[in-house]
C-alpha cells in the first residue's frame, strides 16, 4: 500500500483546486456566451414555427378551396 509523505499532501491538493478553477472559468465562460445568443435562439425558433403554420394553413386551403 502506498503511502503519503505530509509535505506533499497539501501541494496536490492545491493543484486539484487550481484545477477545479480553471475548469469553473471555462464553465463559466461557456454558460455567458450561451447566454449572449440565446434571445437570438428563441426569435429565430419563433420565426420558423410561424412559418411551418403559415406553410401548412396554406397547404390547407389549397386542399379545401
């Protein structure tokens, strides 16, 4: 079984913190710009519901009239 030696034990453990951070900023990075585009997401989701509708009234009348 291997064992720590205690002075190397609290060096690790800021390394994992360190890169516990790094991971957060990215996250975080990630999660702003999803952000910044997301009311362009829903306009544009928006727009083609209204256009499927419109295409398929259209279809509608076409078959009845």
């Amino acid at each position: 079984m291997a064992t720590i030696v205690p002075d190397q034990e609290p060096a690790l453990n800021l390394r994992e913190q360190i890169a516990r951070i790094d991971k957060m900023q990215a996250e975080i990075t990630q999660i702003k710009l999803n952000a910044k585009f997301e009311p362009w997401r829903v306009y544009l989701a928006a727009v083609a519901s209204a256009v499927a509708l419109f295409g398929a009234a259209a279809a509608f009348l076409k078959l009845i009239g």
